[in-house]
C-alpha cells in the first residue's frame, strides 16, 4: 500500500526531519557504548540506490518517502519487511529533507544488529582495520573500496565513525551493506591476536622511529597468507598502540614533496596492493 502525503506538515513526514543524533538516543549510544553494540536506533538511506541496497541487504524499514515511480518499485519490499511507504511531490520531500534535491527515495531503517568482531575475524582472510578515522566520508569511502576489491570485513576502534550515518553510506553508494563489520575496544590486543593467528598485519605510515616501513611495492605476500590493513587518521596516523602491534609498516612512493594521501584514496591502493 502507497500512502500519498500532500501537506509537509504531516507528522508521518516527521522522521525524515529528524538529525543525525535523533535517530539514536542518548540512551541508545550509551547502552551501544556498554555493550559494544550499534543496532538501537535508525539509520537513514539517502538516494533510491541506496534504499534498494539497504533492503536488498535485508535492513529492516520503519519509513520510505518516494516520488511516485520508486513508490510503486519499493512497495512489495517495504512491505513485506513492515514498513511504510508514502509518496509525495517533488516540492514536499524537498522541504521536508532539507536536501537541495529531491531525493527519489530516501528511508528511515532500523539499524541490524552489530556483529562480534570474533566472528569476523574467525571468518575473515583480508580485513580492513581503522583506528581513529572519524569523518563519516572517508569511512564510507573505505567502505566502497574495501567491497569492490574483495576484502572480507572491516573492524573499527570505538573512535571511528559509524558506517550508518548520511554522509558514509553516501559516499559508499550503499555498499557498505555488503561489508560485515564489527567495533574493537582495544586495538593492540586486536592486531596482537591477529599476528598470533599468522595475519600479516600491515600499517601504513609516513615513517617510524625504530622500525622499518617499507615502500608498499615491495611487500610481497603468499597468497594464503591472511592480511590486515591498519589504517589510522589524516592528521595524527596510527596510534601508537596500532603502531607497535603491526608486524609490518608500508607506505606509497609518491612524487618529491608530497608525503601523503587522503586516507580513502590510499586504502583504495593498498587494497588492490595487497589483495
């Protein structure tokens, strides 16, 4: 069933105003923070590419706005996982959103259940690790690279973005849906426990005091050999924990005067190095 809406002030359109942070309660992150978990509250699906993936990835819906074409493509979807669609003019769903463009579709989901980070790791050849990379963009840009280059999940410190908000899953065109992820509470242990399972576990940085980075065109792995790529922040790179846990360092050769990459760009290379 589609529900035509014609006046913005309806209060079926109210969770589509909602910001980042009202879609979880400070209740819900504090008991996510306790528990390791991010599966209390929404999450938003911006854009109708996004919205199929999401519920291609069976995400649960609460609430899909559409124009009246993706309305009648979604609607057997939203349905059958509970949810409701509603369908409105142009000028509605942009006043409502806030977005300069009216979106075909956007979606209000209810957030899947957080997996353990051990069953990842226990399931995992090729992971992706990041520790203190906190814009939402260059996550969902990590995310898009980590998938399109077969790496089979990504562990985040509890100071790295959420994968969920707008602006990541944007930026990863909804394919973070097919990438497991899971959050880690201490890296050092993490990676320690990843070296003891014979993962070659590779940081990137600029350079290190004592130990020697390698320029990433000469790592050359077996095949069989399970991998870690440990990625840090722009400004400050990997922590120091992360830094001493990593049984190999890399970087990118680059041209005389410049040193580095955005983070998302140099996780593109190194996926596709060291796959």
């Amino acid at each position: 069933m589609i529900i035509e809406v014609d006046d913005a002030s309806d209060e079926r359109l109210n969770a589509f105003r909602w910001r980042e942070r009202q879609l979880n309660t400070i209740a819900q992150r504090k008991a996510a923070q306790v528990n390791n978990l991010e599966s209390n509250g929404m999450f938003v699906a911006e854009g109708d590419l996004v919205v199929r993936r999401a519920l291609e990835a069976g995400c649960k819906p609460s609430v899909v706005l559409c124009d009246p074409k993706c309305a009648q493509d979604f609607v057997a979807d939203i349905t059958q996982h509970g949810g409701i669609t509603l369908s409105a003019s142009a000028d509605i769903r942009r006043e409502v959103t806030g977005l300069g463009v009216p979106l075909d579709a956007i979606g209000v989901f209810h957030r899947p259940a957080l997996r353990e980070a051990q069953s990842l790791i226990d399931s995992s050849t090729r992971l992706v690790i990041l520790d203190c990379i906190d814009n939402p963009s260059n996550v969902g840009a990590i995310a898009r690279s980590a998938v399109a280059l077969g790496w089979d999940a990504m562990l985040l410190d509890t100071t790295s973005s959420d994968p969920l908000t707008r602006r990541a899953l944007r930026v990863s065109m909804g394919t973070t849906f097919n990438l497991p992820y899971a959050r880690i509470t201490d890296i050092s242990t993490t990676l320690s426990q990843l070296a003891s399972r014979g993962f070659a576990v590779v940081g990137m940085t600029l350079n290190h005091p004592t130990k020697p980075v390698l320029p990433m065109n000469h790592i050359n792995l077996a095949d069989s050999q399970p991998r870690a790529l440990v990625l840090g922040s722009e400004r400050q790179g990997l922590s120091e924990a992360a830094l001493e846990a990593c049984t190999i360092l890399t970087n990118i050769p680059m041209a005389v005067g410049i040193d580095s990459l955005n983070v998302a760009s140099a996780t593109a290379i190194a996926c596709y190095a060291l796959k």
